[in-house]
C-alpha cells in the first residue's frame, strides 16, 4: 500500500465532497476547479493507472490501495473516499454488500450477477402507457 501511496503526491488544493457525491462528481468539481481535465486528475490520484479513465467498478467500491492513494492526494479521510462510492448504500442495497473488491486484480467479483446486470431495466406496466394524448403526440404507447 505505501508503494501507491509514495507515488501519488497531495494536490495543491482540493474539495471537501458534497453530501452524497459521486466520485465521476467530485473529480468533475476538482477538475474544474484545478483547471485541469477529469482524466488528469484522476490519473494524478491514483484512479486511472491503468486506463486512460477510472474503471466503471471504481463506482461501486475502490480496492484498498487505490482508496489509500486517493485519499492521500486529495486529503480526504477514508470514510469520505468510501462515501464517495456505491459501498456507502452497501447496508440498505444487499448486492452492493456482497460484491467485493479485489485489490489486487483491480476488479469487483459479483456474487449477485442481476444487481450489475448491463442492461437497462423496465416495468412492463410502465411500458404499456395509459394511451394518453402526450404519449401518443410522442410516439409511446397508442400511438
């Protein structure tokens, strides 16, 4: 973990995270803030290493030595970086609880495959409209 952290310098400024930001939020306003683009700042904090840009599993949770690295150059305390994260709902969202984060294949396991599923989601009662005249002016259901 030092390794990371030794490479990972604090930024000249930083942000405290507004209540219930995301991380792609907070590095936007530190971004604009630095006058720097996203995916600089993410690199200069450890985030996109190995990508040009953060990892999508970065969302849900970051593997320890990233989150110590993070936390370093942003000043930020561990709570806030997690908090910054989907973990953060991990008590009242089961699948966000059980998947878990392998810092050392950078990667997030999914023991609940249908709460990562790729595609959109829908209610097929949604779907089906009530044939009003806006849905039907806007091509949806009884058009």
């Amino acid at each position: 973990m030092t390794d990371v952290t030794d490479r990972h310098r604090p930024l000249a400024r930083s942000l405290v995270p507004l209540p219930e930001e995301s991380l792609p939020g907070f590095l936007l306003r530190l971004a604009h803030r630095l006058g720097r683009s996203p995916g600089r700042i993410a690199g200069l904090c450890g985030l996109a290493a190995y990508e040009r840009r953060p990892p999508a599993y970065h969302l849900i949770g970051l593997p320890d030595d990233i989150a110590a690295a993070f936390a370093a150059t942003t000043r930020l305390s561990w709570p806030e970086v997690n908090d910054l994260t989907l973990r953060r709902y991990a008590a009242t969202y089961p699948a966000l609880a059980k998947a878990q984060v392998d810092s050392k294949t950078h990667t997030v396991a999914q023991r609940e495959y249908w709460a990562f599923n790729a595609s959109s989601r829908y209610c097929p009662e949604c779907l089906s409209g009530d044939r009003s005249a806006v849905q039907s002016a806007h091509g949806g259901p009884g058009s």
